[in-house]
C-alpha cells in the first residue's frame, strides 16, 4: 500500500512538472516565427533577425548556473516558482514594448528577460524529472515530459503564422497588437500556474539517489570534468542545439524559397503540393503557409517524443540516439542539395528525428551524478544558451554571405554527426567515468529506459 502511495506523489509531481514543459516549449516555437516576422514588419536582415535566439539564448547562457546555484539552495519546487514570475514579467514586457518603443531591441530585451525566467525553470525541472524515479527510466521518462513540450510546438506556428501573417503590414505604421495578444495571455497562464505551484508539494528528492531507489551504490562521485559521459554530452548537446536552432530559426525562409520559384524572366513557378497546402489552410500568403507547414512538422516532432521512450525499450537509448543522428545527417544532405520544388518536403522529417535528442542526451549524460546532478543541468542550460545565441546569427550569416542553403545548412550536419558519434561510443564513455569515480561499470543491458 505505501509503495503504491509513493507511485501516485510521484505521477502526480511527474504530471505537474511536466506541464510546465508546454509553457516553454510555447515560448521557444514562436521564436521561429518571429524571425520572419521581424524581417517583415522591422525590415531587419535575416542574420540581424538571429538576434531574437540570441537574446533568449544569451539569457540561458548568463542565468543557468546562478539558476542551479539558487535551485540547490532552495529546492527544486521554490527555483520553479522563481522562474515563473521572471517568465511572467517577460511576457508583459511586449506590452511597452509594442506600445511604446515600437523597435526590435525593444522585443529582444522583453525576450531576454521572459528567457531568464524559462532558464531558471528549465534548470529546475529537466533534472527532477531525471530523479523522480529509476534511473533506468530517466531518458524515456524525458521524453514523456518533453512531449508535453511538442504538443507546444505543435500549436505555436499556427498561432504565430495566422496572428503575424494572417494580415497586411503597413511599414509607415506598423500594427504590433497581434503580436503583444499571445505574450499577454501567456503572462496570465504563466500567473495562474504560480498559483497552483505555490499551493501544491512536490516531493523533496534527495539527488545522492533516484527517487524510489535506496543505497544507489552506482554513484559517480568524481568531479564533472573527470567524467567523460558528462563532458562529452554537453559537448554533443551544444553542437545539437546548433543544429536545431538553426533549422527552427530559417525553416520559413527555406520553405518559401524552396518551394517557390522565379526564373531568369520573372516568372514565379509554385511548388503543386505546396499550392494545395496553401488552399488547404486558408493561409493568406506563402509565410503563413510555411509556418504551417512547420507546425506539421512539430506533429512529428511530437509523434518523435511519444514513441521515443516505448521505442527505447527494444532499442537501447544510446544506439536509437544514433540512428536518429544517421537518419537526421541524410535529411539535411537533401536539404543542402536545394532541390528545388522538393527538398522542403523531406525537410519536415528533421523534427521527427530529432525529437529525442535533448532529452535522451541530457539524461544520458546525467547518469549516476547523484549530488552534482544539479550542477551538471546548469551546464547543459549553458550549452543551451551558447549554442542558441551564435546558432541563427552564424546560419543567418553564411546565408545572407555567400547566397548558399548548402554552406548554411552545413552546421546542422556537424551538429547531427556528432549526435551520431556520442551515441555510438556512449558505452565505453560511462565505463571511463566508473572507473574514474572507483566504481563498477553499469551493464549495457542497464542503459535501457
């Protein structure tokens, strides 16, 4: 009866943190919109435009360890709180923002400050959610959570593409109304979801053993950067992160410019399939049409987070990392190719492959930390944040430079091979760190979710 007990406090507080998920994941899909929302309406270059992932990124790379260092002070529940009101006051920052400043530095430190607070909770929840239950569990039950996060995903391009391209811009007054709307709201849920947070208990986790298991002998006590399974896996996180931002931040750029073509005369020839999707949506023009196409690609995006954990079961997580990088490396090989008319229908199956990624990297590399398990989130929120803030400025470059999806394109394939390698060679990593730390190497058969 008290084991069965202890399953429900931990479901519930699973379910509870969890949804937190969605509200980021949210924040993050409409930066993707933005930047071609600001090209639009501000008149700003697509590299200039890669300001926006960095203003939210430079915040993940400044906030995360602070964020950890004020999370092991005072506990996982009270960091999330705290991050919530920073993400409150973010979102209803757009409002001087639109109404007053009307300019794009305006919005990028509106996004900065509301980016604080989803670093603070991201330090927080990603590691929890590792804890909160065997350790064996820890990449699938990230998964789950993260899903919560692409259903997210899913909504925000739609959202974005029919507020912020659903109308005509005046350039001698634009209207920023549709854009403030959904931040406004978002502060009001953000609000309600602190109160909920501030009444309910989640349970207090001791880090030095997963929740549920008592006497994790399996432990690596040795310093962070004596670990190989952990260094490696920031690294692979940050050359992932690259790879992802960078898709997101140009995914409408590319769609349009791949499925619509002008030749030497000026004549436009549209993609036929790209056509019918437009007449399907409703869409009011080629950028609405392209986010939506996006938000397809965030349904396999969240098909990819669903099936992950039950797919990680017959597959160990490490070697199903690989085959997504493998998988994930051919998609983009099209991509650079640019053929016209079809490479932006092989590019939505990017999401699918990379749904997995964060979470199964993230939890992979936390493995047996214990105590310092805190810590090592920071660095992964830092890796985050320093990725994100060069990714779409450097991609936004390459393209704007030399006129070339291919040398653009070519950093999200250095991110996905690296995926790859981190995957296939993760075994032997975490046998080093239990050497490292004096303890017995796990068992591959252990490394299942």
């Amino acid at each position: 009866m008290q084991a069965s007990q202890k399953s429900r406090t931990l479901l519930f507080a699973f379910v509870m943190v969890a949804s937190l998920f969605f509200i980021w994941g949210f924040c993050h899909a409409m930066l993707d919109v933005l930047n071609k929302h600001f090209q639009n309406i501000l008149h700003v270059s697509k590299a200039q435009s890669g300001l926006v992932q960095t203003s939210v990124f430079g915040a993940y790379l400044l906030a995360a360890l602070p964020a950890a260092l004020l999370i092991r002070r005072i506990g996982y529940q009270r960091g999330i709180l705290v991050g919530l009101v920073v993400l409150a006051v973010g979102a209803f920052l757009f409002i001087p923002a639109g109404l007053v400043f009307k300019t794009f530095w305006a919005f990028c430190l509106s996004l900065f400050v509301l980016s604080t607070g989803l670093a603070t909770i991201e330090t927080a929840a990603n590691p929890y959610v590792t804890v909160l239950g065997p350790k064996d569990g820890a990449a699938g039950r990230l998964s789950v959570a993260q899903a919560f996060n692409s259903c997210a995903y899913i909504i925000a391009p739609a959202v974005g593409g029919f507020l912020l391209f659903g109308q005509k811009v005046d350039p001698a007054n634009p209207d920023f109304h549709p854009l403030i709307l959904p931040y406004v709201v978002l502060g009001c849920v953000v609000l309600l979801i602190f109160a909920v947070f501030s009444f309910i208990r989640l349970p207090v986790i001791d880090d030095s053993g997963p929740a549920g298991e008592a006497g994790d002998s399996g432990t690596f006590k040795a310093p962070l950067g004596r670990q190989p399974h952990f260094t490696f896996g920031v690294v692979t996180q940050f050359l992932y992160i690259i790879a992802q931002i960078g898709i997101n931040a140009f995914a409408v750029n590319y769609i349009v410019e791949n499925a619509i073509v002008k030749d030497a005369g000026g004549s436009t020839t549209v993609a036929p399939l790209f056509a019918w999707y437009q007449s399907l949506t409703h869409a009011a023009n080629p950028d609405a049409t392209a986010a939506y196409v996006v938000t397809f690609a965030m349904v396999l995006y969240a098909v990819g987070r669903f099936t992950g954990a039950p797919i990680a079961r017959v597959i160990k997580p490490n070697l199903l990392l690989a085959l997504y990088g493998v998988a994930n490396s051919i998609v983009i090989l099209f991509a650079m190719a640019d053929i016209k008319m079809v490479s932006w229908t092989i590019l939505p199956l990017c999401w699918l492959f990379m749904s997995i990624m964060f979470p199964f990297i993230f939890a992979m590399s936390v493995r047996n930390l214990g105590a310092q398990t805190k810590i090592a989130a920071s660095f992964h929120v830092i890796a985050v944040g320093a990725a994100g803030s060069i990714s779409a400025v450097l991609m936004g470059w390459l393209w704007d430079r030399f006129h070339s999806v291919g040398i653009s394109f070519a950093l999200p394939l250095i991110g996905f091979i690296a995926t790859t390698i981190y995957g296939l060679v993760y075994p032997r990593l975490l046998e080093q760190s239990a050497r490292v730390a004096g303890s017995p190497g796990p068992s591959l058969s252990a490394q299942r979710t």
